[in-house]
C-alpha cells in the first residue's frame, strides 16, 4: 500500500510538473464543417491522454485554438480569440496561414504542446486591420483585408477615399485596404504583387479600377484610409465572412487602420 501510495504521489507529482511546463491547458478545435473528423479525433485523443482539456465551444480560458481545414476555417474563427492558433491543413484547401499538414499533425502538436518557443516553433505575428462605420467599431478585425464594395457585382462602386489625408474620387467595383499577408489573397487576384510594407502599414487597392487615383494602382504602405460611399447602398465585408459583412448607405464613412492586436499563429 505504502508502494502503491507512493507511486500516486509520484504520478501526480509528474502530471502537476508537466501541466507547469506546459503553456496550454485549455484547447478550442474547430474543423471544416462536416469534414476532417478523423484528425479531429486523432488530436482530441492526444489531448486526452495528456490530460490536456479541450473544447469546440467559444468558453473562457482558451489559451490555443486549433483550426482544422483550410484557411476559410481560420478566418472563420480568428477574431473569437487572442491566444496563438496553430492551423491544421486537412489536405483538400488552401492554406497559406496553417503550418500543418495532414501527415505531420500530431507530431506537430506534440511539439507546441511540450516544445518550447525559439526553439520547436515559433509564434509568427500576423498584422490585422480593424475598421469603423460612422466612429463605431465594427467587433471584428481582417487578416487579409477590409472590403468596401457596390451591393451588387453588377453596380459601380462610386466612393471618396482618403488616404494619409489625401483625397480622391474613386469609380470602381470595390476597395481594398488588404495586409502584406492579404497581399497573396483577393488584392493578389485584384493585380497587387505581394509586398513587404513598413511597420504598422497596409496597401489600398481597387477591383475593376475605371476613374481615381487607384486607376493608377495601389497605394502602399497607409498609416489611416477613409472609404465614403456615394451610391445608395453599398457594404462592408471584414476577411469577405458572412458574420462580418454590414451594408452601409450613402455618406457612411468607413475608417480603416491598423488593429492593436495581431494574429499570432504557431509555425514550424
């Protein structure tokens, strides 16, 4: 009994000095919808056996988000969290933001979770962009890029954007304030060649450019944009995700900058 009770003790001594170590305790996992169950179970039974608890609801005390799919996952659940996410690729999408891939997940995992940063991995800091309608905040910030555009595809964009507190008058199908990062997204298929911007500083692009200064390309490295739409209806889309997508009327004014927190994702 003595033996016994003393290899409890021990046990818990270990678990108690492995949760120390380690920096998460808490796991969110979200998957693609309907897709990658199979990973998901394969890393929920990790955490299990490491007596690590996790959780696919938005709760308290999350300090890592596990994203499972593509980065349509990522976008989809990034604003919900400050803590680092680590991207899962389930090996049928796009995934420039997840360093993960379908083989390696567990490994990975392994890693972060008992790793240490510097050395096993790294947190790469990802700059977002946070937008205003009328002086209220929209509760939500872009990765890839803040879009302005007509209500409908088939109508103009007319629209008065400021930069850096120079003005014009824009005719377009829709603006983008876009990230270095986002540079690789819509603005990379609006014509943008991916560029590094100084600190703190985003481009401002346009689709389908017919008058303005955007016609003549994209504005690099803006500090503050303002967007004033001229058409009777008009919206506002954050990374182009339903939930975040707003419709705006004329004379609403759009403000653009850079958000205070960045996205920070775990990278090998």
């Amino acid at each position: 009994n003595m033996i016994s009770f003393s290899m409890t003790t021990l046990l818990e001594k270990e678990i108690k000095l492995y949760r120390d170590i380690m920096r998460f305790t808490k796991v969110f996992i979200a998957t693609k919808p309907g897709m990658h169950e199979d990973i998901k179970k394969n890393v929920e039974k990790f955490l299990d056996d490491n007596r690590i608890e996790h959780t696919d609801q938005k709760e308290e005390h999350i300090n890592l988000a596990i994203m499972i799919g593509g980065d349509g996952t990522l976008l989809h659940h990034q604003n919900d969290f400050h803590c680092p996410v680590l991207g899962i690729n389930g090996g049928d999408s796009v995934g420039h933001f997840l360093s993960v891939g379908p083989e390696d997940y567990i490994e990975k995992l392994k890693k972060a979770v008992f790793g240490f940063e510097g050395k096993d991995y790294s947190i790469k800091k990802l700059m977002r962009l946070t937008a205003e309608i009328n002086k209220e905040p929209v509760n939500a910030s872009a990765v890839n890029e803040v879009i302005v555009s007509a209500l409908y595809t088939r109508k103009m964009l007319h629209s008065e954007l400021t930069v850096d507190n120079k003005t014009s008058l824009e005719m377009n199908t829709a603006i983008l304030a876009y990230t270095t990062q986002g540079s690789t997204a819509f603005a990379g298929s609006a014509g943008v060649r991916p560029a590094d911007f100084l600190e703190g500083r985003f481009g401002v692009c346009a689709v389908a450019p017919y008058k303005g200064s955007l016609k003549r390309g994209p504005i690099v490295s803006a500090v503050h944009a303002t967007v004033i739409p001229l058409n009777e209806e008009a919206e506002l889309s954050i990374d182009g995700q339903d939930q975040h997508t707003f419709r705006l009327s004329e004379g609403d004014m759009v403000t653009i900058k850079k958000a205070d927190v960045p996205l920070r994702l775990i990278w090998f």
